[in-house]
C-alpha cells in the first residue's frame, strides 16, 4: 500500500469515516530525520498491506492541522483506531519496531 498525503479536508474526513488503524505521520522535507523515516515508514506501509491506512502530513503545507493536533516536534506519528488517537510517538523508529507497534492495533 502506498503513503498519502493528507490534507486537512481528507484528514478529517479520514477520522469521521473510518474504521480500523489509521497512522499519520507529521513530517517535513527539510527536517534530516524525517527524510531518514521516509523509506521505513513505506517499508512498513508496504508490508501491511490493506490492513492499515498510512498517511502524511506535510507541517508545512498543513499549520493548522499540525497545530490542532499539538505536533511539537517532527517527525512525530500518531495512531489512530476507529478514529480516535491510541498512540504518538516522536523521532526515528526502525522498521521492525514500527510494524510491531502498529501490528497492536490491528
């Protein structure tokens, strides 16, 4: 499964509508350890398939939503079942730590 980019319309109607794991990643272009969590977050979105919703959030493209949803630092992700937030982390994560986070969820 491919990474999308979300929007702040699409976040929300994300969030309203679905059920079952959502992951949003807020990130940046020119933040190094965001770039460095680019190819693990993919790795991951490709290993679980259909059985995850895997986003991103630009914080620059996207403020506002950064705000409300009180990113302080990047990259952060957060985790969300059947819209409501079960977990955020900030930092690098490796692929295999991340998939096993996420994999509770499921």
């Amino acid at each position: 499964m491919s990474v999308q980019a979300i929007t702040t319309p699409q976040f929300k109607a994300l969030l309203a509508k679905h059920e079952g794991v959502q992951l949003f990643r807020f990130w940046a272009p020119w933040c190094a350890p965001c770039r460095m969590m680019t190819p693990i977050y993919q790795q991951v979105a490709d290993t679980l398939g259909d059985k995850a919703v895997f986003g991103e959030v630009n914080v620059d493209q996207e403020p506002g939503l950064s705000q409300v949803h009180m990113i302080r630092s990047i990259p952060t992700l957060v985790i969300y079942k059947d819209g409501k937030e079960v977990k955020r982390f900030s930092g690098v994560m490796n692929a295999k730590d991340l998939q096993a986070l996420t994999e509770q969820y499921l």
